[in-house]
C-alpha cells in the first residue's frame, strides 16, 4: 500500500489494540458492556420515568395495583424499583474504586518491595482476609446508628481491598522481575516512578478483569446489607431492602420481592460477563 | 509421481509439501523437495520464522493449530505419510519417524521417573516383554553414553543436565529403531561441550542404526560438523540444497552467502556483516523471488516470478536466476586484523578480587580484570560460570558482592541506587533478552527518551531531536518513534536497547549475551554497529558470551570463566592461538567451526 518510499519499509506489525479494544471483539464482553450500561442509565433515569414519586401510597398494601402492584406499605413496586437502584450504583461503583485502589497500591508495593516488606504487609492482609465480607461490615454497621453513604463506600472498599491485593500482587510479581523494570531501576528511577510507569501500566488486563468481578461483588454486597437492614437512607427506596421489607408477603404480592431480585441478578450478570470477557483477552494477550 | 516408485529403502522423500495458515491463503511453507537417504544427516538451516520447524513436524504429519498440510507428499518407503488414517499416522511416528523437541526437558514429564518413562515407551510400543523392557531402558540409556544404574533410572527430569535429558531423548527416540529422526533445534540452549557431545552421540546412532537425520537448527556452524547435506530455507522455500562441503566452499544463493558473511571465525576475526531489512512473515513476503527486497544482487527479472530450485552442480540446486552471474565466493571473505594485543591501554574500569554470593552460596570467586578505554573484553564461561553474575554486579544490578570495582578512580558502591547520577549515566547495561528488556506499554520515542530526561541531558523538543539520532545511528528510521516496542522484531528490539544506552552518552556498556536471542544474520549486523560505536565514540565494553567465535570478532582481550574463577585471561589472539589451560582448549575445541 505504501509506495511512496524507495526503499519498502519493512512490514511492521500492526499495533497492539488496547485491551478495551480487544475485548470490544468479543460477543461476552459487549453483551455484559450493553446489559451494564443499560441497567445503569435505568438507574440513573428511573427516578425521572417513574409513574408515581417514591414514597407516594398508590394503593392498599400487597394489591395488584400499577404494573407491578404494591410493596406492604402500598407504594408502588415499579416506582420503587426505578428508584431504587441509585443508591447501590453509587456504593457499588466508588466502593469498588476504593477497593482496587487500596488493593492494587498494597499489593504492588508489596511485590516491588519483595522480602520482609512483602511478607509483612502480605500476612496484615491475610488477617483482614480472614474477615468474610459482610461480616467485616456488619461489625462495624452495628457499631453506628445511622450509616451514611461513606460509610458503606469505605466498607465495601476495604472489604474488597485484600482480596484485590492478593490478585494484583500475584500479577505484579511476574513483571518487577522483568527486565525491563531492572534497566529502569538500574538507571536510577525513584521507586515511584518505576511503580507507576513500568510496573502498572502492564497489569492493566488481568486488573480490569478483577475489577468487574469486585463491582459485581460490591452490588451483591450492597444489595445483602441493604436486606440486613443497612443503607444510607432508611425511608429511600433500595433494592435489597426492598426484598427484605416485602418477603413477608412473597406468596400474595411475589413481584415486590422478584422485581429487585431480577434487577440485581441481571446487573450482576452484565458485570460479570464483562469481567469474564477481560479475563480471556488478558489470558490471551500478552504470549 | 515417479520418482516414488524409486524410493531407497529406509530414507525418506518429500515432494512439494506445502503448509497453510487455516482460513487464510497464506502458505507458511511451500514447495519443499527433499529426499533423506538411509544413514544421512540432512542439515534444514534457517533464521525465525523461515519455516524450518514447520518442515520438520510435517514429516510426522503434524502442523501446529492454526496451520494445516495444503499439499505435497511424505513418502516413506512408498507410503505416503500425509495420506495415512490418523490410526496409522499414530504409528508410524515414534515408530517409524521419531521426533526430537528443541525442548526436551518440557517434552519429558517431571512427574513419572526416567526409568518408568523409557519402559513405558517400549510397553506403548510393544517393544520386548515385560520382563526385558528393564533391560531396553538400560541398554538404551547405555548407548547414548548415560548411567543405566538403578539410581539414574530412578531420577526424574528434573534431576538430570540440560545435556542428559537431552540424550534421554534421544535415547527414547532411538529405542523404538525408527528410520527417520527429525531433531528440532536439539542443542540449541545447551553449552558448546554438552551440544558436542550429543551431536556425536546422535551421529553415531545414525551410523550404526542406518538412520536418516532430518536435523532442523538456525546454526550453521552446527550443521558444518554433522549434517552430510545442507538445505538452507528462507521465507518457507528451500533456496538451496546441496552436500555439505559444496554449499560451504561454493553457496551459490545470495542468501546463504550473506548467512555465511554474518558468522564469526573461531580462526580469525571478521567484519561481521548483517542483512538489511528483517524477515518476512507469512503473508508480507514479497512476490516474484522471496529474498529479492533484501538481496544484494537484485535485478528486475528477480520480481517477476519465483525462481525454481534448479541445479547448478551435482546434487546442488539453487533458487536463484543469477546463481551463475554473482561470481565466485570465499570463506575468508571479511577477514580482519585480529585486534592488536600490544596497543596501549587506557584502564577506565578495573574489577579487583570481587567474590559475589547469592545469599550463603558464592558463585564467583576472587575475579580481577580491568578494561582500557574504547577496549572491548570478554567474559567467556559455559552456563554456571559466573560471567552474567559478574556483569550484574558491575553494573550494580546484583549487590550481594565484595571486592572493589574502579571507575575512572571512583570506587563504585554495591547496588546502581546507591551508586550517583554521573556514575549511573556512564555505565549503561544492555540485557540479553530484548523482549523483556523493553517495556511493552510505552513507545520506543518514551524509551529511548528516558534515560536523558533522567540525567538532565535533554529535554522535550531537543530530546526528540536526539532520539531521531540515535535511532539513526543504530539504524532504525524516524517511524518508529511512535510504534510499541512489541511491534518489532527481536533485532529491531535489542536495536532500540542500545539507542536507550546511548542515550545517556555512556563510557562503558555493558553487553550481557545481547546477541544470543537473535539470528546469526542479525547478530552480524549489532555487532557492526557496537564495532562501530566503539570506534566512533570510544565506547568500552564488557562483552559477556558463551560463543568463542564471536569473541575473536569482537574483543581485544577474554577472560575464560569456570565454575566462578577466571581460569585464563589476556588477548584474545595469545588466548585463542596458544591456550594455556586444558579447559580452553576443550572450549575451543568443542565450538563447532564452520571455517
């Protein structure tokens, strides 16, 4: 194609697409990607769309009133749903943030520090890890009244931090050995530097992977302590609480429990594939 | 199709055999001619990528995922072993035509003891009884020069040398008395003494058992001592096959000249020369001639169409149009004034009794050298010597040593963090393996970048500037500048490392194996470029390898490593005239040779 030279450059292989690209090609990955981005925009839109307001009485308790009839207080269950969902998107998404940042920093410096460091910070994190997630967070729900919504980001995050930091250590053990970091270090760049600029950028694949595995993690989480009882606001509508504040009348109004179950099985799944879809391009990738 | 008919017994013919890449109309081999007559060591020689390997698993009819057989026969003793049911294709290999991985040591499994192995294979085979197959195991282990005691038939693979898993395999391969053998790169990784004496151990089987060797390698040097025919590949097409001694004293294909041009003499140094340009890949290689593009003797007739595989002596054809036309060729061709012993010397680094551990163990032991100003010294040694070990702790990579390294009267200290900025610039290390010398994320302007922002030697515009220059300089144009180093190839790569080196405007390099990742042809053209470097700006170097040859073509001075401790050390042309040392000697006389 290109004749413009006299001598032909040599053929030079095309570029490595970007990850996000790579798995863009893949059906599981664009079919979690679409399912995600429209569970996010009914989120984030339901409340505008919702036929009546949130805590608006549209009926008699458990009745078939509206297209999903009514939760035991008489709201109606699809105007709960719709609005439900925000508060769960939020803490799930920045507690997940949280969580890989955290994760991600303890186990790199971890691996670059390599001997006591790595075994000092790693057994801390074996300690936090042997706390089951919810656990960690009731424990400290059941400390404070009234949780606000930082309090819940904090906890998912921390909860999921160790959990990342084994993942990311385990990844970035195979690359601060690489050549490639020692020539960095042997011209003398700060620990820093050699971290953010060598190190991370190559462990992006695997940690994209990870992070749509925590957020569907983080959803679940969100959605199980909202069911205990616990969410940032107690009179909002949220899809865990709302299974737990309608199960007593599963067998006579069913809808005001399935509706938050299907939503937050179906967010789970868009999550879900696209982590799986990352996973394959990253093992794939680099070889 | 009558040449099957004549077909020798025992031997092996291949006619047009052509390899696909599934899916796609690209061959990854085409035309391939070849016969293997009883008892002949066939040499199938090319660089990465010319499909050598491909060949050689096609004769066991099998291609690698991705690819699949287009065409072409494989006839052995008149059955032809592409057109057999797969039950039968199952037999005949190991049985018939056996197979031997460059790779042995991942070919054996580490779970099931070198004995149990063997015997297993002889059950598979239903070679023996029950009771002798034992005994198989011993005797087969005996014939390949290994121990055939209990307490080495209980060894797993992991307990034996590169070289004596390595003959195990052989040794297994030869067990079921098959009349073909394919080797894949069988002594490729190993040390010129143990590549020595597997290459005799397999000629010698293939002697006595009347067995025809296809032996697939990238080593000419190799292929010299053992093959008793030669076919050189390029680009998935043999471009010349003839005896052995024909294609060294004559090779008629440019090609095969310019690999010839780019080895170095163990008996004197050369200029080494690379070919310009980089191999093609299936599916880029160009029309008409495949090697046109990068030939030095191209005409507009070599682009029209492919040549033929045509004879230009007796049993040596060539494919090339001008074989006749580019004159006659000399082994001596690019000789060079071994470097002079006697020139002053300017010392700037000096190593003094270092010892270097990893943690108790010591691994090098009391080792002094020094290296003068625009000198290049080698640090020669088998696996296990030390010679990596000692440019690491000069370069302060690895700081668990002792002893005292000078530089230009500074004393350095252990580690390159502890070491200051000036020292650190002077002294750049380039690393032996250029896929993971270089990040993958960044590109080769950020990469070669580096190192002035680091030491404040430039900085934005003018630093680009510097780079286009150096790319320059080790002939790589301005369009790479923005490409990731994973869009090159090997030499491209290892290219890039050097420029990442120059651009801190060092003293010294340290060159650790840079050479020994790539083909021969690309090594001919780095060490040009380092010998010129070195010239130009006075460059020293501490150049650490395990090939001899390249050492005479290279350096002014070696130090002969073993286990940790230099056992002879001075100029390379006393060292290589008149070793001292026995261990020197064998070294030398273990290198294969091709002059």
């Amino acid at each position: 194609m290109s004749t413009e030279v006299a001598p032909p450059p040599p053929a030079i292989a095309p570029a490595e697409p970007s990850t996000f690209r790579k798995a863009l090609r893949q059906k599981r990955f664009t079919v979690g990607l679409g399912i995600t981005v429209l569970l996010v925009l009914f989120a984030i839109f339901g409340p505008l769309l919702a036929p009546y307001g949130e805590n608006e009485v549209t009926g008699p308790p458990y009745s078939d009133v509206g297209f999903l009839g009514t939760d035991y207080l008489g709201h109606d269950v699809l105007t709960r749903v719709m609005y439900g969902g925000q508060e769960i998107l939020v803490i799930a998404v920045f507690g997940t943030l949280l969580g890989m940042v955290l994760g991600i920093a303890i186990g790199v410096v971890a691996a670059y520090g390599g001997g006591w460091w790595d075994e000092v910070i790693m057994r801390l994190n074996d300690v936090v890890l042997a706390f089951p997630q919810i656990l960690l967070a009731l424990l400290v729900l059941t400390a404070i009244e009234q949780p606000t919504a930082w309090v819940l980001i904090a906890l998912v995050g921390i909860s999921h931090a160790p959990r990342v930091a084994r993942l990311a250590r385990g990844v970035a053990l195979g690359i601060v050995s690489r050549d490639f970091v020692i020539a960095a270090e042997a011209l003398g760049e700060k620990r820093s530097r050699v971290i953010l600029a060598e190190v991370l950028p190559n462990m992006n694949a695997p940690l994209l992977a990870e992070a749509g595995l925590r957020l569907t993690y983080s959803i679940a989480l969100v959605g199980s302590l909202g069911f205990l009882g616990f969410s940032a606001d107690p009179g909002a509508a949220n899809w865990g609480q709302m299974i737990q504040e309608n199960r007593l009348g599963l067998s006579t109004q069913p809808w005001g429990v399935i509706a938050p179950v299907i939503v937050i099985a179906i967010f789970c799944i868009g999550t879900n594939l696209m982590a799986d879809g990352i996973a394959q391009v990253a093992q794939r990738g680099d070889d | 199709m009558t040449v099957t008919e004549s077909s020798p017994k025992g031997g092996l013919v291949v006619s047009d055999l052509g390899v696909d890449l599934t899916g796609k109309d690209i061959d990854v081999v085409d035309d391939i001619d070849l016969v293997l007559k009883p008892g002949e060591v066939v040499g199938l020689v090319g660089e990465s990528g010319s499909g050598k390997t491909t060949v050689g698993t096609s004769l066991l009819n099998y291609s690698r995922a991705g690819a699949f057989i287009s065409s072409g026969k494989v006839l052995l003793e008149g059955r032809d072993v592409l057109g057999m049911e797969w039950q039968e294709v199952r037999k005949i290999r190991g049985e018939e035509i056996a197979y031997v991985p460059q790779d042995p040591a991942s070919a054996l499994n580490p779970a099931i003891r070198i004995g149990k192995q063997i015997v297993e294979l002889l059950q598979l085979r239903n070679i023996g009884t029950s009771e002798s197959r034992l005994q198989g195991a011993r005797d087969g282990l005996a014939e390949v020069g290994l121990p055939s005691d209990d307490e080495f038939l209980s060894r797993y693979a992991h307990q034996l040398s590169g070289g004596q898993v390595q003959r195990v395999a052989l040794a297994m391969a030869f067990l079921p008395k098959p009349k073909v053998l394919v080797l894949d790169e069988p002594t490729t990784g190993l040390d010129v003494t143990t590549q020595a004496m597997v290459l005799e151990t397999m000629a010698e089987l293939c002697r006595t058992h009347g067995v025809s060797a296809l032996y697939v390698t990238h080593d000419l040097a190799v292929v010299a001592n053992i093959a008793d025919r030669v076919a050189v590949m390029y680009a998935g097409q043999i471009v010349e096959l003839g005896p052995r001694d024909a294609m060294f004293r004559n090779p008629a294909h440019p090609y095969t000249r310019a690999l010839l041009d780019s080895i170095p003499h163990l008996s004197q140094a050369r200029a080494l020369t690379g070919i310009p340009g980089r191999t093609p890949a299936p599916g880029a290689r160009p029309s008409g001639c495949r090697f046109h593009d990068r030939c030095a003797f191209v005409v507009d007739a070599c682009k029209e169409s492919v040549p033929e595989l045509r004879p230009v002596a007796a049993e040596h054809d060539v494919r090339c149009i001008r074989a006749e036309e580019i004159g006659t060729w000399d082994i001596s061709r690019g000789t060079v004034p071994d470097a002079d012993p006697d020139r002053p010397r300017e010392v700037i680094l000096s190593v003094d009794h270092l010892n270097v551990f990893y943690g108790s163990k010591q691994v090098v032991y009391d080792v002094s050298f020094d290296l003068a100003k625009a000198e290049v010294v080698a640090l020669v040694g088998e696996s296990g010597s030390g010679k990596t070990t000692i440019s690491r702790s000069v370069g302060g990579l690895h700081k668990d040593w002792t002893g005292t390294i000078t530089f230009d009267g500074d004393e350095l200290s252990k580690s390159a963090r502890q070491r200051d900025a000036v020292n650190r610039k002077r002294l750049q290390y380039i690393f032996q393996n250029p896929y993971l010398s270089l990040n993958p994320r960044l590109t080769i302007e950020q990469i070669v970048k580096r190192p002035m922002e680091l030491f404040g030697i430039a900085k934005g515009k003018e630093a680009t500037d510097r780079v286009v220059d150096l790319l320059d300089q080790v002939a790589l144009g301005p369009r790479m500048l923005k490409y990731q180093a994973s869009r090159l190839s090997g030499g491209e790569r290892q290219r890039v490392a050097i420029a990442r080196a120059l651009a801190a405007e060092p003293d010294v390099l340290i060159c650790d194996e840079i050479t020994s990742a790539l083909d021969v042809s690309v090594q001919g053209s780095i060490v040009a470029l380092l010998e010129g470097l070195r010239q130009q700006r006075g460059i020293s170097m501490l150049f650490v390898t395990h090939n001899l040859a390249l050492v005479r073509s290279i350096a002014a001075r070696v130090e002969i490593l073993q286990a940790g401790k230099v056992v002879e050390a001075g100029s390379v042309v006393t060292v290589m005239e008149t070793p001292r040392e026995e261990y020197t000697r064998n070294l030398l006389s273990k290198s294969p040779r091709i002059d």
